[in-house]
C-alpha cells in the first residue's frame, strides 16, 4: 500500500511547543514524527495518509482538539526525493 505524507506546522500558545508535541504523538495514531522548529511555527509533524479524505479527519478530527494550539499550516507531499537521514541526535 502507498502513503502520502501529510505535513502539518503547528503554532503553539508561548512555553507549550513541548507539551503539544507529545500530545499529537500520544493522541493521533497516523502521526509518524513531531519535530520542534525555529522560524514561524514551533512545530513540524509529519503523518501518513492511506487515503488523502482521511486527512481533514486528522487535521480538523483530532489535531485542531489538542489544546494550545494558535495556528496550522498543513502540506501533502506529491514526492520524495533522496534517502532519510536516519535517527537525529537529541
């Protein structure tokens, strides 16, 4: 089975990016990674889609719920190109 990559940049209300980042993981099943970001938006998520309808599901379902959220920017992904970079060190 194939996946599109959804990717969501979450704004968080000041001193949550934390708290909301491990509340996306706990709570939505089809996130793979939550990655904390400089520049406008203090997240990254990154989830996999078997079917594009299900993604205002996941977005509007079950993100927009998570509390101290301000703001989301959400991408799909046509392609991937180049190989994963593997485990970051923390």
């Amino acid at each position: 089975m194939s996946y599109t990559r959804l990717f969501i940049q979450v704004k968080c209300e000041p001193g949550f990016a934390d708290e909301v980042g491990a509340q996306i993981v706990d709570q939505i099943d089809e996130v793979l990674e939550v990655y904390s970001t400089t520049g406008s938006y203090d997240l990254l998520v990154k989830a996999k889609l078997a079917d594009v309808q299900k993604m205002a599901p996941i977005v509007q379902g079950k993100l927009h719920k998570i509390g101290h959220i301000r703001e989301t920017n959400t991408f799909l992904s046509f392609s991937v190109f180049g190989r994963d970079i593997g485990e970051f060190v923390s």
